[in-house]
C-alpha cells in the first residue's frame, strides 16, 4: 500500500529557505493529507475484509466473539476512608490524596483509614 521513501519526497525543497509561518502552513498541510490517506487506507482494508467475508458467507456479526467490547473502567471500590469527612475516600491505587498524606504526616496510621 506504501511506496518507497524516495518515490514519495518531492525532489529539493528548500526548508530552510521557509519562513516559520509557512512550515507552519506546510505542516499543516501534511497533518491534514496523512489524515486523509489513513482514512483511504482504512477503506481499503475495510473493502477487503468485506469482501473475504462475503466469500466466507460470513457476517461482522459472526466474528464480533473474537473483539470483546472495550468500555470504561469502573471505579474501584474506597480501601481508605476520612476519619472525619467520610465522603473522602481513596481506592489505594494511583496517587495518594493529600489527606492521607497529611494524615501520615501528623503519625497517623494508613492502617487506621481502612474501610471494614
């Protein structure tokens, strides 16, 4: 689907004798066509696919078993709760809150925070 590097390269253009708005504009420019050319690629693929499933007698729907649905993630369940504030809670995973470690700070024990 791909040429080769030299084939695709405009032969001797200058850059450096390019003022910054116009690699600006040029830049832009490039953004937008490898846009495009993904977007004709995908087609391609996608008429290909098509067509290897109608010579199957299949249909997407036959494979959509092998491509488990990716959705978001649920939030993970409090380990660690405010002693005075319960609505502040933390699921031990990631970053640690400012509270908690304010709370080691003054000696207080993260053991002491655990949700039972």
């Amino acid at each position: 689907m791909t040429k080769p590097a030299d084939s695709v390269l405009a032969p001797n253009i200058d850059l450096s004798s390019l003022s910054p708005s116009a690699l600006e504009e040029l830049g832009k420019a490039i953004e937008k066509e490898k846009k495009a050319a993904r977007a004709r690629e995908l087609d391609a693929v996608k008429t290909k696919i098509k067509k290897v499933l109608d010579d199957a007698g299949l249909a997407v729907a036959d494979l959509a078993h092998l491509f488990p649905a990716v959705g978001r993630a649920r939030p993970s369940a409090p380990v660690y709760r405010h002693p005075s504030k319960p609505s502040l809670t933390w699921s031990g995973k990631g970053r640690r809150p400012a509270w908690i470690t304010d709370y080691e700070a003054t000696g207080g024990s993260l053991d002491s925070l655990k949700v039972t």
